[in-house]
C-alpha cells in the first residue's frame, strides 16, 4: 500500500515531521496557513499566528534546543546561548532547506476540516486563496502549534482603557509615558513588563499566586545547561536542588514584594527571567495582587488597593486548539490529553500529534524523536503496544509533574525523562543529517 500523509503545519514541529517522514520514502504533504517555515518565530508587527514580540529571545538554551540531525553549530557555529526570534526563524528555514522540504509545503493554505473515515482514511478540506481542495491521505500529523490562540481572563466590572492580550503584544514603544498593569506570571507576562517598563509612565505586574523564577544563567553557564548535570537524580531530588539554588539565588521574595511561593518547582510551567527581579527592585515594575474587579480607567486588586492605569496586558496563555476537527470527535482544550507519548491516540492508529506537549524546556527537540517514531511506525519497523488505552491513562493520572490545576498545565512532561522514554522506541542509528534526495517531487497546486 502507499502511505500519504498529510501534516498539519510548518512550524518547528511540522518541518521535522515532514522531514522525517520523507527520509523513511513516505509520501508526505505539508499544509500551513503561513507564507513560510517558521510558525511561531516568523515575527510579525501585524496580527499573525506568531505569538512572539521585537524583542523575544528563547528561554531553553541552544545546547538544549537543537534538533539532533541539524545542530547549531551546523547552522551557525556563532549562534548565541539564548538565540533571537529572528535567528531562529532563519534556522528553521535553513532546516527545510537542508532536507529540501519547501517542495513539499503547500504554504498560504489553510486547513479547514479533518474527518476520520477509517484505520486508513482521513478526507482533508483545504482552502488556498479562497479555493477549497478536498483531498484523501491515509495518515494525519498535527503539528499546529498550542500558542495562538488567546485565553483571555475576565473580571467583574468593564476596563475602558486599552485591553489586549500578550499575542497581540508586538513592541513596547506603543506604551510609552503609559500606566501598564500585566497580568500574569508566565514567560510572556515577565518579558512584557520587563519591556514595557523600559519606556512607560508605570508598569504593574499582577500575579494571583508565587512563582519560581529562574535565572538564565547560572555560574556563567545557561541554566538549563547546569540543570541537565542532574538529570540522572529522581525528579524529587531535582526539585529540592533547584529550589534550593533558587532561594540562595534570590533571596527572601518578600524583599521584592512578591506573592510568597507555595507550591514546590515544577508545580507550574517555569518563568525564565533575569531581568524581572532587577526591574522590580529598581522600581521599574511594581508587584501587584490578583485583580478583584474593574471600575472603568481603575483596578482594584484583591488587598483592596485600586490603581487607575491607561492599558492592562493580559499575558494569560493560549487555547490548546484544532478547530478542523470536529468538536464530538476530539477537544483537548480544557483537558485531559490521554495520548501515549503525547503522541499517539488510543483509538485512531492513523493519527499522531507532534509537538503537542509542554516540556519543562525546549519543544522541538522531542517533536523531532516524536517524528522519528511516527516514522517507524508507518514503515511498519515499530509496533504501538497493545496496552495503549491504559498507558494513555497512565500518562494521564501519573504525570512527571503534580502540578497545579489551571488550564496551561494539561501536557507538561519533563523534557530529560520524554527524551529518555521516546529515544527506547528508537533504533541506535535514529540520527540522520544526511540531505534527502526524494525520488519524487509531489504536485503542489
Ligand atoms: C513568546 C513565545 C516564546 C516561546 N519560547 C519558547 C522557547 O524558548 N522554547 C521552546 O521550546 N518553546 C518556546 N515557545 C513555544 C512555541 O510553541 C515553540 O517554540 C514552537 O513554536 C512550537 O512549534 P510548533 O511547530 O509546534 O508550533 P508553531 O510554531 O505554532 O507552528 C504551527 C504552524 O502550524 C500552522 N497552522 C496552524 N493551524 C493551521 C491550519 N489549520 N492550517 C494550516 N496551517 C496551520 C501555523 O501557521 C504555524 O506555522 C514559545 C512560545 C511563545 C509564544
Ligand atoms: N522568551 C520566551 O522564550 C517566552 C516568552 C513568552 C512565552 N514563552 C512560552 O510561551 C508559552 C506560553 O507562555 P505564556 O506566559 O504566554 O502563558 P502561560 O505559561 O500559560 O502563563 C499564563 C499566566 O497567566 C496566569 N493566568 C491565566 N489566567 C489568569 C486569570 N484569569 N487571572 C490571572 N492570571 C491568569 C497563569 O496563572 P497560573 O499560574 O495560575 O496558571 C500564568 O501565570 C510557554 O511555553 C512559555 O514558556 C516563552
């Protein structure tokens, strides 16, 4: 039988699924919305699927973000410890460049509808340009990405100032001699208020809990770097060292006026930052507690303080999303995700999500092995094991992470034990940085 399969998305995630689809001689198509590889790092000043601002850098180091078969050094042996969003997105070109993937991207197209018809048979509705395309694969591969879609937080009362959401955060400079309030206490709502403080009247950041915030390096080093020496530790003992290194690190966070920490590391997505806390002593960025209500141009928080500010940042996450399937037949976005490996449906032998996960690190070196095996699989070189309904439901009730119960915290694994788990399914020889010569070039439009 000839296997096609049609991927959805050209995003970090997408691009190795595709690569590592065609390295095994399977038939492969990419689908994307955008007019390049890139995803979430193709920086844009208008609104677009890119959730990146003028100024993101990553937060998990090169050493640590890296696809095994076209390292950094390959790319540009200059490439700084915590790359740029630009420098990224000419990466991830670079990548498709080097598997001579763009043959096999259908860009500007958006995929409108996926409908299972059997263990072989998915029938696919794409629109490019205003025209739509039904087409029939046997295999689906998601790889649409999980931060786009804006989760936007509501309170008592109405705001009637400028409300936005960090997606559409492009740049600090629309803010200047502003009164910012950011909500959150994530990467996006840390790095925002970082940059809006360099150029606004005030910026406020409102946490409605404490959060660990790491540093990005430590003893010269990145931190994921020096983190990665203790990997081999149990996941407990991990955890008491990183808390320990982070309380000698900062200090008491009541000198900061921070909500004090309640929950142990790891209990919520980690916010890497390393200017946050200097900001906040220097009184650039003030901590606030979570909002109570809004009364027009006023906040008022929960300890009764009310503030008058001229734009609130919601910098509350994103939607886990895949609005071309129908909502009956499946819809993650308030949880659980029982996929095994984060991959692999229980029912659907014809379905696989790739970089549908949130590693406590960087994402696309695990979609790359998830790829890898999807790969395997097709070939008929893997097996899935027979149990698959109850590992599903094991990964569900016995994550790597107790974490807390709010919605971005559906598909955490840690990135050392997921890299661990999917490199057993892999042969020894999975590594493949040799450029691919397709025997044949699919017809694209
Ligand atoms: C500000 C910010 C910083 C981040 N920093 C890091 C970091 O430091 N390290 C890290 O690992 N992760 C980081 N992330 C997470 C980010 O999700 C990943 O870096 C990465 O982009 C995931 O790749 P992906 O391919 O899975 O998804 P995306 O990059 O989102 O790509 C998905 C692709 O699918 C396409 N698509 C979606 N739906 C459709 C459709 N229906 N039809 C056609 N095409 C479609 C989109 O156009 C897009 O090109 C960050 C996220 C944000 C918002
Ligand atoms: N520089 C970078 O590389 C960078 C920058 C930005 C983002 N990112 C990545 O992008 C992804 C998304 O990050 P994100 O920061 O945008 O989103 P996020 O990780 O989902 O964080 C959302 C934050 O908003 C809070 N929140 C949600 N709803 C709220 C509400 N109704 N009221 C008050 N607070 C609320 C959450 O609180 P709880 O703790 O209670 O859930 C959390 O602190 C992550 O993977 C992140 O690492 C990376």
């Amino acid at each position: 039988m000839n296997y096609r399969v049609a991927v959805i998305g050209a995003g970090p995630s997408g691009i190795t699924a595709l690569k590592n689809l065609l390295d095994q001689g399977i038939d492969a198509i990419a689908f994307d919305r955008n007019e390049n590889v890139g995803g979430n790092w193709i920086y844009s000043e208008k609104e677009s699927h890119s959730s990146v601002f003028e100024t993101t850098h990553i937060i998990s180091s090169k050493t640590l973000s890296q696809y095994e078969d076209f390292p950094f050094e390959e790319f540009d042996p200059e490439t700084p410890d915590y790359p740029s969003h630009e420098v990224l997105r000419n990466y991830f070109q670079a990548y498709a460049r080097k598997f001579n993937l763009y043959p096999f991207i259908r860009f500007n197209t958006l995929v409108k509808r996926c409908e299972w018809k059997g263990p072989l048979e998915w029938v696919i509705t794409t629109e490019t340009e205003g025209e739509e395309r039904v087409e029939t694969f046997t295999h689906l591969a998601v790889a649409n990405g999980h931060h786009w879609k804006p989760r936007y937080p509501s309170y008592p009362g109405e705001f009637t100032g400028e409300f936005l959401h960090s997606h559409t955060f492009k740049k600090a400079a629309p803010f200047e001699g502003k009164r910012v309030l950011v909500i959150g206490g994530g990467n996006s709502a840390c790095d925002v208020a970082v940059e809006t403080s360099r150029v606004s009247a005030s910026t406020s950041i409102s946490w409605r809990r404490g959060y660990w915030i790491a540093p990005k390096f430590f003893f010269g080093k990145p931190s994921d770097v020096v983190a990665e020496g203790t990997k081999w530790l149990p996941l407990k003992l991990r955890t008491f060292f990183n808390q320990i290194l982070l309380k000698i690190y900062w200090g008491d966070y009541k000198k900061y006026g921070l909500r004090p920490i309640t929950e142990p590391f790891g209990s919520t997505h980690p916010t890497i930052n390393d200017e946050l806390m200097h900001k906040i002593r220097h009184g650039k960025v003030k901590p606030r507690m979570d909002i109570a209500r809004f009364e027009g141009n006023h906040v008022v928080f929960e300890d009764g303080k009310k503030e008058e500010y001229d734009a609130v940042i919601a910098c509350t996450g994103y939607w886990l999303t895949h609005p071309f399937f129908d909502k009956d037949f499946i819809d993650y976005s308030s949880g659980p995700v029982p996929l095994y490996l984060k991959m692999f449906h229980p029912e659907i032998d014809n379905l696989y999500f790739i970089g549908m996960f949130q590693p406590l690190g960087c994402i696309w070196p695990g979609a790359e092995l998830q790829s890898k095996l999807m790969a395997q699989e097709i070939i008929g070189k893997w097996n899935r094991p027979k149990d698959i309904k109850a590992l599903c439901e094991q990964e569900v009730t016995n994550p790597h992470y107790h974490q807390i119960a709010t919605p971005r915290h559906t598909i955490t694994v840690d990135y050392h034990l997921f890299i661990k788990a999917l490199k057993k399914h892999l042969p020894k020889s999975y590594v493949s940085k040799t450029p691919i010569t397709h025997p044949k070039e699919p017809v694209l439009n």
